[in-house]
C-alpha cells in the first residue's frame, strides 16, 4: 500500500514492517482491524491498517453507512512507542526505544 500525505510517501513494499496486532475479532465481524507498524528508510514512522465498518478504519458507503476500509496513518516516534507499549511488543520496544526506557 501506498500513500503520499503532507509531501512525505509512505509505502508499505519498501519500509520495513516493525510489529503487527489484530484486535481479536473474527475477520468477518465488522470490529475487526488490524494494523502493522512500519519505520521508512529515513527513520518516519506510519501504521498501515484495515479493518470491518465498525472498526477505527471504517468508510462511509452510501446514506448513514459505513464499510470496511484500509489507510496509512504516519505516527511520531512517541506516537510509535506508545503503540508498541499498548499491543505489548515489548522486545521490538526495547529494540526501537531501549535508550529511552528507565528501570522502575
């Protein structure tokens, strides 16, 4: 998948995919979503997602409908980090962001 937002390319083939999650649904239940975070060859960061007419990717169809719809959503590296703290990637956070993690 590819997308250009704000002057920037984003393109799923040629950065590198970091970690991934699904929320758990059935791929048919329109809940469902999935998403992949990747980091570009010059350090950017972007979630390329999908998922069913309920979930976060949902597009409008047609009068006060919604259907199942993909997108790139370009992060900043605190933005990423807290996504992998949140799907709980923990190695590949401490890969990415070990420098920045304190001992409790």
């Amino acid at each position: 998948m590819k997308a250009i937002i704000e002057g920037k390319r984003y393109n799923t083939e040629t950065a590198t995919e970091v970690a991934d999650f699904s929320n758990n649904y059935p791929s048919n239940d329109f809940h469902y979503y999935e998403e992949s975070l990747y980091q570009t060859k010059a350090g950017n960061w972007f979630l390329q997602g999908e998922g069913g007419g309920l979930s976060k990717y949902a597009v409008p169809v047609g009068n006060n409908g919604s259907g199942g719809g993909s997108r790139i959503i370009p992060l900043s590296p605190a933005e990423a980090k807290a996504w992998l703290e949140q799907a709980q990637h923990l190695l590949v956070l401490e890969q990415y962001f070990g420098a920045e993690i304190q001992d409790a």
